[in-house]
C-alpha cells in the first residue's frame, strides 16, 4: 500500500528534478527564509543546516540557524544575491500558513514573496513552500518537516 504523503513528497521532488535537469547549466542558488525557534517557520534554515552536510551538494545556501533570513534583513540579501548571482536559478524556501488546513510540501516553478511580505516584489524563480496548518498540533507538523527535509536530503544525495 502506498503512504500518500511520501507519495506527495516524492511527486514534488520529482518535479525540482525536472526543473533542476531544465536549468543544469545555470549557478542554483537556495534562499533559505525563517526562524528556526519558531516551530512554524522552521522549516527554511533546518534544510539549509542539512543541506549545507549533503555530500553531493554543489549549491549555494543562504540562511539558516546562524544567518537567518528574516524580515529584517531580507531586502539586503535580496540585493546581495542577485548582485553576487546574477542569472541564477533561485530557489526561494520558506514557509507559509495553509489556507485549505493541511500541512504539505509544494514546490512551484515560480517566484515567491518571502517572508510573508503582501506588498513586496517576488522573488526567485522556483518555490519550495512548507505548508503549516497553524491550528494543529505542532508535533504533526514537525514530524512531517522532518520526513521532508529527510527526504530532500537522499534526494541530493542520490543526484549525480
């Protein structure tokens, strides 16, 4: 019987592979926004801590525990990386509260606005969003983030 939710997770890291595959021969760049004493918006810098062990990963990764991309200086990385970067895939990870009340990993092939900023431009190319349902239990949620970030983590390890 196959578990839905490593079903979902496995579908949306199918499609950062084609995406990937699609822009080989382009610098990626992972923007890696939250806090992680927040339970809610941790999920951003704990994959950029393990990413950041992954032995086959040849990426750049910006955020994480020691320098976390928050509202406050957001803008500045912003201007730092597409400075730096220029012609990157940006691949922007953050989170974001669910609007149909479930927890899920989504990854889009379209910018985002970070940090939950409505009026601010969007940045980045590629989306890869965790989904909290703010009204459930947190251990539900951080089991699942744990499974994704797991999951991320042999997905990078198994790309040649």
């Amino acid at each position: 019987m196959i578990n839905i939710v490593d079903f979902e997770i496995d579908k949306q890291l199918n499609y950062l592979k084609s995406i990937l595959m699609a822009n080989k021969y382009k610098e990626v760049v992972f923007f890696c926004v939250g806090n992680y004493k927040i339970w809610y918006d941790s999920f951003a810098p704990e994959l950029a801590e393990n990413l950041r062990n992954c032995r086959n990963f040849n990426y750049f990764i910006y955020g994480g525990k020691t320098y976390s991309i928050l509202p406050d200086n957001l803008i500045e990385y912003m201007d730092f990386i597409e400075k730096k970067h220029p012609g990157a895939l940006i691949i922007v990870v953050d989170n974001c509260l669910s609007v149909d009340g479930r927890n899920q990993f989504v990854v889009n092939n379209t910018s985002c606005t970070p940090a939950g900023f409505l009026n601010f431009k969007k940045f980045g190319d590629v989306s890869m969003l965790m989904k909290c349902n703010y009204s459930h239990n947190c251990h539900e949620y951080l089991k699942l983030q744990n499974k994704v970030i797991i999951k991320i983590i042999r997905f990078f390890d198994n790309i040649a």
